[in-house]
C-alpha cells in the first residue's frame, strides 16, 4: 500500500547512510529540493564527494550510528549490505523517521518515485508491488510524452498573473503536422483563436469544452474578421489574464499577417512568441512529390502572393529556369500571372503544377504548362486552397520516370 504525497524537503534534514552510486543520483533530488542532506559512509562514490567539495550536502566519513538519526525526518539507506540496511530502517521505524530503503522496495516505509515536472505540475509514478525501477521510470516517460504533446490537460483553472498570446503555426492541415510544441501550447491555452485552413477543425474537437474557441476564419468571398478586429481580439484576451493561442495555417510568418499581431501584443505590452510550423509553401508542393528544390534542376525559391502584381521580381523568377516560383493565394488572379509572363516571353513550355487541398484526401495534383494552364485551370475547375508551382520541379517525370511506352510483344 502506497500513499503518494508531495513531500516538501524545503529546509528539512534527510540522512543518507551509504555513499555509493545510487545515494549519488537520489541525493541530488534531494539537494534540489532544498533539503540539507548529511551523509554517512566510509567511503564516497566520486559524484557524491564532487557535492561535498562543494558544500551542497556534508560528509561524516564513517559507518552509521543509531544517534545519527536524531532530528532527521527521512533517512535514504543504501549501504550495500543488505543486513545493515535492514537493521537501519527497524530503527528509523522505532524513531519515526521516514524511510527509503534503496536496495529493497519492500523494506522501509517511503519509496522514491520516478518523477517528471511540467510547468508548475509534478507527476509522480510509483510501484505498490515492490520497487520496479525500469518500469515507474518507462510509464513515467510514457506520461512525459503525452505531456510533451499536449495530450493532457495542462490548463490552470485559477490563474493569477499576466496573459500571454502564442502565434502557432498549425502546418498544412493534419494535425500530426503540427509541432509538439504547438501541441503543448494549446494544451494550456484557455483562448484559441483560428483560421478556417490548417489543423483547426481536428485541434477544436479535441479541446477540453471550458476552452474558449474564436472562428475569424477567412473564406474568399465571406466577410472576414478584419485584422485590426482579430488584433484586439488577441490584445484584450491576453490582457485580462488569459493565455491565448493563436492558431495559423502554415507558418505564422509566411503569408500570415503573424507579424502585424506580434507587434499589436508588443504595443499592448503582451508577452507574445511565435511557434513556426510547416508552410504550405513548401509542403503542399511536397505532397504532391514536388521538391521545391532539386540539385541540378532548382536552386532557388520565390514564394509570392498571388493577389497581387505580378511584380517584375516574380517575372524574373518564372523567366529563370533554375528558379521554382510558389504562388499561394494565387487561385482568382491566375489569368493575370500567365497572361503577364506570357507577355514576358516566358517560354509556353515552362512545367506548372496546381496542388489542391494538399495533405488531405481531397488532394489533387494537375500538371500542366505555361501555355495550357488557364484552360487546364478551367476544365478541372481549379479552387482554393491551391498551391502553384512553376518551374522545371514541376515536370511529372522529375524524380520518377515517365511511364514507359506500351510494349507490344512479338509472337
Ligand atoms: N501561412 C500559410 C499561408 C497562408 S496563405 C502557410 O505558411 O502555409 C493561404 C494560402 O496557402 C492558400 O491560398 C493556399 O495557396 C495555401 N494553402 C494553405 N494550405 C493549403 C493546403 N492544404 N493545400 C493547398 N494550399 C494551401
């Protein structure tokens, strides 16, 4: 039978008889507890005396005697002998002094668990079937995994103390793309602010419902929240004490105005970070087996919004064959940019891609060309989110063969 409790050593004496190399590990949670730690032994494993040299715990170089326990509230008995030890924990039975038995966890009256601390949270595993060190310590990782991820709920319900506001990248859509950072972040939120594209929908159901979820979702053609709106959404949330996560499609800096609510939280004095994620720009194109770089095809990248121009910078882009051009956001204007770079003698043979919906079941690859691509555009019905990728990367047969020709076989 166990008991667990949070014990605080804070300014308490903890006896540790024995000096070998478990005492050595314990005694430095002890130390980081606060506790004053005296130990008696012989001799000394060399971390053990590295503590003493510097005054972190004092040495008695000699064996245990029963006075040592005066004053004590907890004893840690690793001698290496198990009839010594057994004789010590009786007598801290008789004192009343707690008592950790290292080399036998049915002896002594307090077990050691294996510990992970989160935040202001501690977690704490314990075998009630006789000390299992291996296996408090593979659950206690286990749990530490889930921590890490943002599978338990970290969130306070009492807080004190300032907001804060995270901008999270959220990637191009499923949720494992997210990070785990990201995971942990919205584990502790109590606002999520999100978009329509990116993890969101899957993030939100999972949400604890105290969670408070704000949709300022842009669709083309429906009125969106405008940025100033979503900026004080933010801003106001957080200054009341709220820790809020901002959730972005893609990277928060890539085409996601993250950069104009990092400086409204910085005007408001709001501590605000960024968590990047995987863009779109980059992923969507991936998805489809595109590499926005190839040596010896692509040595560059120019990522460009396709709402507007096309500036000469974007031209100049598609005119060099080294070069891969990623337009997001490039759907509507896209009759402007192959009539542009048409007029630019930009060669009708330059290889383009539309990936749409990428990492997700309705992704659709059309390969295509310069010259085809409004009317391939047309007959497939092209529409948002989609991803254009111009460039040699863009060729079907760049990291796979054409299909080969038909044999017909000869009788
Ligand atoms: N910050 C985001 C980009 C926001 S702009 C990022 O880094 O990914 C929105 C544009 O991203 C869309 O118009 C589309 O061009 C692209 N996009 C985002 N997710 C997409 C997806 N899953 N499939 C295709 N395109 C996507």
């Amino acid at each position: 039978m166990t008991l667990m409790l949070g014990v605080s050593l804070a300014g308490r004496e903890v006896l540790a008889v024995g000096g070998g190399a478990v005492s050595a590990r314990r005694l430095r949670r002890f130390i980081d507890e606060g506790a004053i730690v005296r130990v008696v032994a012989p001799e000394l494993h060399p971390d053990t005396a590295g503590l003493v040299r510097t005054h972190a715990l004092s040495w008695q170089a000699r064996r245990f005697r029963a006075a040592d326990l005066a004053g004590v509230w907890m004893a840690h008995v690793a001698t290496g002998d198990a009839k010594v030890d057994r004789r010590i924990v009786v007598l801290c039975e008789r004192r009343r002094v707690l008592c950790v038995a290292a080399g036998d966890g049915s002896q002594g009256s307090a077990r050691m668990t294996a510990q992970t601390v989160v935040g202001d949270v501690t977690l704490g595993v314990v075998s009630t079937h006789g000390a299992d060190p291996r296996r408090t310590m593979a659950i206690r990782d286990a749990i530490g995994d889930l921590v890490a991820n943002g599978r338990l709920p970290l969130r306070r319900n009492r807080r004190g103390g300032p907001g804060r506001v995270d901008l999270i990248g959220g990637g191009p859509g499923p949720a494992d793309l997210m990070t785990v950072r990201a995971r942990r972040l919205i584990a502790e939120a109590d606002v999520i602010v999100t978009d329509r594209l990116g993890p969101a929908q899957e993030i939100v159901r999972e949400l604890d419902p105290a969670v408070q979820v704000i949709d300022v979702g842009k669709r083309p053609g429906a009125h969106p929240v405008p940025q100033e709106q979503i900026n004080s959404i933010l801003v106001e949330h957080a200054l009341e004490g709220r820790r809020v996560v901002r959730l972005k499609g893609g990277d928060p800096f890539v085409f996601g105005r993250g950069g104009e609510e990092m400086q409204a939280c910085l005007a408001a004095g709001v501590p605000v970070e960024v968590t990047p994620g995987v863009s779109s720009a980059i992923a969507v194109p991936q998805a489809a087996g595109i590499p926005v770089t190839h040596r010896g095809t692509a040595a560059a990248v120019h990522v460009v919004n396709g709402q507007g121009g096309p500036e000469p910078s974007t031209l100049a882009a598609m005119a060099d064959p080294t070069v891969t051009t990623i337009v997001l956001m490039g759907v509507a204007a896209l009759p402007r940019l192959v009539a542009a770079a048409v007029r630019s003698g930009i060669p009708g043979e330059r290889p383009m891609a539309f990936v749409e919906n990428g990492h997700s079941a309705l992704q659709r690859t059309t390969r295509t060309t310069l010259a085809d691509a409004l009317a391939d555009a047309a007959e497939i019905g092209l529409s948002n989110p989609a991803v254009i990728v111009i460039g040699e990367v863009a060729r079907a047969d760049l990291l796979l063969p054409a299909p080969a020709p038909q044999r017909v076989a000869l009788a």
